[in-house]
C-alpha cells in the first residue's frame, strides 16, 4: 500500500523531479531560480521546457493543452487545443513550442471584468505561472496562468494573488534584516483550507429544481431528525462514502495534492477534507482542484457534492477554515513563538503588526468571504459571526497584557493533562485552546482565518490578508529602519501596537449576544450582509493600501466592487426566479390537489357529521386553504417586487438584500408549513429527511 502511494502521488504533475530528469542541467538551473528566486524566465528556458513538457504529457497520454486560470467567476476556466500540427506531406506531428507555454489568448469578452472591458474588446493573455507545477487531467497537460486584458488590468484571481504574496515578501524581508537576517533570501505565506462539503443521492437531487438552479434548498421543512444528537460529527463514515472518500484521494494524489484528514461534520450527510499546507498560490490552485474532482468523483459513484454554504435551512452549513501562516526560505515560521515568546522580540513584532492589520483592516478580510451564501451561515452555530475578532489565547493575551503594564511575565510550566486513567500516556496541554467562534484565531504557529464560505475560492480572503499585512510591515519598517537606538524604538513601537488595537483580541464566546453589544462599544464593524460590506471596499484607506503594495490598480479594484455586488444580486434574482417557478407549478398545483381531495371527503362526511371542521379533513381543509392563499399572495408580492430593482448599482444589493430576500423567507415560511401538513405522495419535492438520509 505505502509504495502504491508514493508512485501514485505526483504522477500526474510536471513537478521538480520530473523537470530535473528531463531537462538539460543549465535549464533545471535556470528554471529554478524562478520558480524560488523570483527571477525573469529567460524565452529560451521556455522553448526546452515546453518540449520536455510535450514529450511528458503525450507519454501520459495527452493529446491537448490549456492553460488553465481562474477568471472572476469564482471557477476555473480552460480552452484546450491539441498539439497537432499539419506538414506539407498530409501528415500531422505534435508540436508545443515555448511561445504556446507562456502565452495564451482566450477571448476576455465574456468573462466578468466590471467595466475594464468592453463586450467589444475582445482580446485577453493568459501568462504561464511557473512557480505552480503543470498538470494531466482528463487527457489535456493543464498549464496554471494569470489572466490579463489586452491592456494589462488583471482579470483574475491569480494574479493580485501572485501580487500580494510578491508585497509581503518585500516587506517582511525588510524587517528580517533589522533583526540580522542576512541568510533570508525570500518568504512566503502557506496555507491550508479545511474544506467540507455535503454529499446527497443523485436521484433524490434530480428531483428538486432549486438544488439544480441555485446549490441550495430553497423550501424544505425540518426533519424529525437533524443533527440533535450529534451522532455524525466524527461517526463511522459510510461504506457508499468511504469508497468515493478513496477514490478522491486517488485523482488528488495523482495531482500531487495533499489530502490528509477526512471525517463526517455535524450535519448528517456533511463531511470535512482537509490539505497539509502548501505556498499560498499553490494552495489555491489545488483548492479548485479539490472543488472540481469532489465533484467528477461523487458523480460516479451515484451522488452530487454540494458545497453551497448553506444547503440546508437548521442543520450547520458549510466553509473552509484558511490557516495561514508565514515562513522563511531559510525553514523559519515567523509565527512560531518559541520556548519564550514574552522573550522572542521578532515574534512579538509580527504579532503586532498582524494585530494591527486585522483591526485596521477588518472591513477587507469581511469583504473577502462576502457572498450570498455565506450570508445565511456566518452568525449561526457553526460559523464564525460578521464581526471580526482575533482569538490569541490565554498565554498570548497575558504576555501582551504584561507588555502594556510593564509587569514581568511569569513563564508558566506547561501543564499535564491529567485523564484519571493510569493505563493512557501522560501528554501536555497545548498552550491555547480551540475558540470555534472565532474568526481569526491563533493556534499554534498560525491563523485560522474560519469565515470563508464552502464554495468560496481562497485567493480572495489571502490576497486581503496578505495586503493588510504588508500595509503594516512596510510602515514598521519605515519607522524602524531610521532608528538610532532600534531596541528601544522596537520595544516603544509593540507596545504602541498594543494599546491602540487591542480592541480586536475577544477570546470568549463569539456567539453570546453580550459579544455584539461590546464589539459595538469598541468600535468594531458588525457588517452582517454582502451589501454591508461592499460599502466599503472602496474606502480611502484600502485604496491606498492596495495602490502602494501594488495589488491592484484603483481601476481594478472598482471592477471588483461592480462584480462582486452584481454577482450577489445575480444569485438572490436566480433563487427568487426558482422559488416562482417551483411555487406555480409545483407547489400550488399540489396544494389544490390536496385540497380537493380534502373538500370532496368533507363533502361526503357532511351527510352523516354534524360538525366536520373540527375533524381532520375539515381542519386540515382549513389550513391549506389558508397557507394557499398565503402562498399565492406571497409569490405575487415577490414577482411584483422584482418589478422594481433599482437601476444604480450601489443600490440594488440592499434592494435585494432588503426587499426580495424577505419576500422569500415569508413565501417560504408558509410553503414549509403546508409541507409540514402535506400527505408524502402528493408533495412534489423531497423532503429534508429524504435529502440528508439518502446516502446509506
């Protein structure tokens, strides 16, 4: 089984080994310092790279390359094209020159790109990326590159991605070398995004058209069983799941993903797949990855992966937690604390300076996992709430509270866990505990960024992050690189830090009401829908922020803001078209039904019972009529609402936000009373206990 594994992972990637096998040395050489030193790639490299590339895919038997990007939709895109050329002779070869490798020219008209371009201008470039390794899927050598317009606005999400890590590394390199670090050449952020999904019977799936249209149930009555016991969370996995579970590790592997940790969520039919880290591009990269081949795989094994963050209305919806974290070239997390971190003044520093990236930027990280469905699931009992905290734990807390006061810390011994069974292994407690409500919480030697919703893709909340912290870093540098004493220059600035953004560190409980009141008191944004938050992506001070680290042009982030919220009322309109359409011609149709059915047998009782209302047919005859009228009613306010969007874009997302969204939970309070009510053969749709328990 091991030697089945290590030949199968990375088999499908045109990664290092494989590059120093199959490429002349100098090439390798060259190569290389682009990959990890950032250096221009020289055309010539590209030209011996493209053809080993050629000679490996058709080896593996591809026939097509794409390069590969991810456009503003929030997918992947790609356009294949073979690598047959024709000869005079009548015959074909396959070629693949270096020109094909690093340059692509989809047509960016039909893309999202918020004003940046016109219908009318067509022409976009796709640039390879040669710090994420190619790869085979489906038959086609898939090359990872930026997306651009033919005017150089990034229409991506790579890109400012790429923009992003190449500011923090800039900066955080500054301040290394005030501490002496002469041997560090670069530094990266690495991530790893837990990811959970639900999975359902494709049978049961195909009977509900809002599944179909929009990713989510938009009727569906509570089950009589949810996730009340708690019994799925960590329970035995399913046979039908562990076999799909295997063979997803498979295709991840073989795309040299590092799958690890796979479990059963909460919710039932809800499970969890979870990467070891990776450089923060690559991660993403291999996230949409992962999104795509859960997909393909629960496809052929009979079910659909949903990764709606809220599929289903009172069970836990779905997200992914984004650990991040910050390394040196030279092996060195810059976020580990160390044996004494009261005593680890560069720790403390980067401490600092996240501390305050946070806080002076929480409106950009709420932006960053901002969307319609992650709309219904942050606030609720498995989600973290819109307001963002840091979570520091008691160790950190105290050290910084000891800074501020001038008092001596007081190292605590690390203390034994003490079980009360004296066959189990003695072990230490770690020095923080797990806070689920916290957006932003320590663990370790990194942040677990928890808002990000299931479906997002994890570029936007790292590129946030990544400016905000750079932002920081490069005005500590500022100020530190003209010290004449940087001790206590270095000590003054921590303790500045401290005091003026400990307003962001909460370690209780996210989700008591108390938390809002004092959130409120400190000044923190409670930015509780997309609409909220949009408000502000365009603020004075992250434009600026963005403008000096260079991640996006004032022109780009504009567009961003038109996507972004054209995106939230695209999705709301769809849902609402869907529950019209599910409503007329199926709901309303089998509420009649049923009432027929009801007001022919109180008919026929009428002759023999003297007070027929207060029987079962009479009174349930009572109820559909009246939650059909309601319903009939609700549906025509929400069609005449959606008559009168506003045409100023900054406008129509509180309009649906405000407006349509409640039209549709009062058209469907009322519809999951009927179902509630309703015989299981004449309601039209499967039931929540049908959808969550359909894979046995």
């Amino acid at each position: 089984m091991e030697s089945m594994v290590t030949e199968l992972f990375g088999s499908m990637v045109f990664n290092e080994s494989v590059m120093k096998a199959r490429l002349p040395k100098e090439t390798f050489r060259q190569l290389m310092k682009t990959i990890k030193g950032g250096e221009k790639l020289d055309p010539t490299v590209a030209t011996v790279v493209a053809n080993a590339m050629k000679d490996w895919a058709i080896e593996k038997g591809a026939t097509h390359f794409t390069h590969w990007f991810q456009p503003l939709t929030g997918i992947t895109a790609e356009k294949h094209d073979s690598f047959i050329s024709p000869t005079k002779d009548g015959n074909v070869i396959m070629e693949f020159s270096g020109k094909e490798l690093v340059q692509g020219e989809p047509d960016a008209s039909s893309f999202p790109s918020g004003g940046l371009r016109a219908t009318f201008e067509a022409r976009g470039y796709t640039a390879w990326d040669p710090t994420s390794f190619a790869f085979i899927k489906d038959g086609t050598l898939c090359i990872p590159t930026a997306f651009c317009s033919y005017t150089g606005e990034a229409l991506d999400k790579k890109t400012p991605l790429l923009r992003s890590m190449e500011a923090i590394n800039r900066q955080a390199l500054r301040v290394l070398k005030l501490f002496g670090n002469s041997d560090v050449s670069s530094v990266k952020t690495t991530v790893g995004p837990e990811q959970e999904y639900f999975l359902v019977d494709k049978s049961v799936y195909d009977k509900r058209e809002d599944l179909i249209f929009t990713g989510r149930t938009l009727f569906g009555a509570k089950s009589p069983k949810g996730q009340e016991l708690e019994d799925h969370y960590f329970g035995m996995i399913k046979p039908r799941v562990q076999a799909f579970m295997k063979d997803l590790n498979k295709e991840l592997w073989k795309l040299g993903i590092l799958a690890k940790t796979e479990h059963n969520e909460v919710a039932p039919a809800q499970h969890e797949l979870a990467p070891i880290f990776s450089t923060t591009n690559i991660a993403c990269d291999h996230n949409q990855l992962m999104m795509e081949l859960m997909r393909k795989t629960a496809s052929k094994h009979g079910m659909v992966c949903l990764l709606h963050e809220k599929p289903f209305d009172g069970v836990n919806g779905s997200g992914k937690h984004n650990n991040w974290s910050i390394s040196t070239d030279t092996g060195k997390n810059l976020l580990d604390p160390g044996e004494t971190p009261s005593q680890n003044a560069q720790f403390l520093l980067f401490l600092a300076a996240i501390i305050k990236a946070v806080d002076e930027y929480q409106d950009l990280l709420r932006i960053s996992v901002a969307s319609a469905g992650n709309d219904h699931r942050l606030g609720a009992n498995e989600a973290p709430p819109a307001i963002i905290s840091i979570f520091l734990g008691d160790e950190l807390s105290e050290i910084l509270d000891c800074l501020e006061s001038g008092k001596p810390y007081g190292k605590h011994a690390k203390e034994k866990m003490e079980i009360g069974v004296s066959v189990l292994p003695d072990f230490n407690k770690d020095a923080t505990d797990r806070n689920r409500t916290s957006p932003f919480a320590f663990t370790g030697n990194k942040f677990e960024f928890r808002m990000l919703g299931s479906q997002d893709s994890i570029a936007c909340a790292n590129i946030m992050i990544n400016t905000a912290v750079s932002q920081v870093l490069g005005e500590f540098a500022d100020q530190l690189e003209k010290s004449s004493d940087f001790q206590k220059d270095l000590q003054a600035l921590i303790l500045k830090t401290i005091r003026e953004h400990k307003r962001i560190i909460f370690n209780g409980n996210g989700y008591d009401d108390s938390w809002v009141q004092e959130a409120e008191k400190r000044g923190l944004y409670n930015l509780r829908s997309t609409p909220d938050a949009l408000d502000h992506l365009l603020d004075e001070k992250n434009l600026k922020a963005f403008k000096a680290q260079k991640i996006f042009s004032e022109s780009e982030i504009r567009s961003r803001y038109e996507i972004q919220n054209e995106n939230y009322c695209k999705i709301i309109h769809i849902e609402a078209m869907t529950m019209i359409d599910m409503t007329r011609k199926q709901i309303l149709p089998a509420a009649a039904t049923f009432a027929k059915s009801l007001a022919e047998t109180v008919s026929v009782m009428g002759s023999v019972c003297k007070d027929c209302d207060t029987s079962y047919e009479g009174g349930t005859l009572k109820s559909v009529s009246g939650l059909t009228k309601a319903i009939y009613e609700a549906v025509g306010k929400l069609e005449s609402d959606l008559d009168g969007i506003p045409l100023d874009i900054g406008k129509q997302g509180h309009f649906f936000h405000d407006v349509v969204l409640a039209d549709m939970e009062s058209l469907r309070a009322s519809v999951d009373a009927l179902e509630v009510i309703s015989p299981k053969d004449v309601w039209p749709l499967p039931s929540y206990g049908d959808l969550l328990f359909s894979v046995r």
